[in-house]
C-alpha cells in the first residue's frame, strides 16, 4: 500500500460513521446513505491532493457528501419514469437493479473483465450477500478495505457500463 491509500484507510476509519449518519440524516435511507457514503470517500481519495489542510476534513467529507447526494437525486429524478421514485426513495439499490434486470448476463461478462480482487469482492458481496465485515475476513484484510475495494468494483462496473452504452 502506497501512503496516500494508508491515509485514506485511516481518514475512511476515523470518519465513516460520521459522513454515514450525515448522509442517513438526508436520505432517510440506509441502503442510500451506504452508497453515498462509499461515493463520498472514493471522490475524496480522487481529490485528497486538493484538501485544504486548514479546513476540518469532517467538514470537507460532508461537503461532498451534501453534493454527491443531491447529485444522486438529480440523476434518480432524470432516470424514473414519471412519478416513479424507487430509487430517490432508496427501494433498489444499484446492485438490486442490476440483479433484478435482464441485462444479469452483461453484468457477468462485466464482471468477469474486471480485476481480482474487485471482481470477487463484488460477488461476495453482491451474489454472495456477505457482509462487508465476512468479506474482510475471507480476505485477511480491514473492514474499511472491503468496504473501498467494493465500492471501487462498482465504480468500474459503471464504466464499463456506460462505455458500452455509448
């Protein structure tokens, strides 16, 4: 692990729960406030060479928190059909969506051109139902890590995704 993955593990420890209640607090969604949790820290390992050290990172992870959630709103709102609400709601999340579509078999070819660990995290966690905390153990490794290393699986998942759409 390079340094800058040692701080963010050690930021994502120290400031999990706190950007999760933040997040459960505008949601009202467990399901939503994990996915924009794991999208929360993933942006800030992406920005973490912009933190300004002077500010509180509390402070800088509920920002992008606060924003990463009105911008899954925005997208939730332009992708249901007319007064449908399941997903600004928080009734599928976007494994469930992906399982319950007929598109499993894009999925699966998906997955199988991602990388270990991703791949297998993803399943275990996806397929498998596991818990991220089971995940890390299989693995030998922190919560915190099966927790990024899922929600860096789906982040490639999406793009591969939308590469083939476009």
């Amino acid at each position: 692990m390079d340094e800058l993955e040692i701080e963010l593990e050690q930021i994502y420890d120290a400031y999990f729960r706190d950007v999760y209640r933040f997040v459960l607090s505008l949601s009202r969604n467990e399901q939503v406030a994990e996915e924009i949790t794991q999208e929360t820290f993933f942006k800030a390992l992406q920005q973490l060479d912009r933190f300004q050290r002077a500010s509180k990172i509390s402070v800088w992870l509920c920002q992008i928190a606060k924003n990463t959630y009105f911008t899954y709103l925005d997208k939730q709102r332009r992708l249901e059909p007319e007064g449908g609400q399941e997903w600004a709601d928080g009734g599928s999340s976007f494994e469930e969506r992906l399982v319950d579509k007929a598109d499993a078999l894009r999925l699966h070819k998906l997955l199988h051109s991602l990388d270990e660990p991703y791949k297998e995290v993803f399943m275990l966690r996806v397929f498998g139902e596991l818990s991220f905390d089971q995940i890390a153990q299989i693995f030998g490794r922190t919560e915190s890590w099966a927790r990024v290393t899922f929600h860096r699986a789906k982040h490639k998942i999406r793009e591969l995704w939308r590469e083939e759409e476009a």
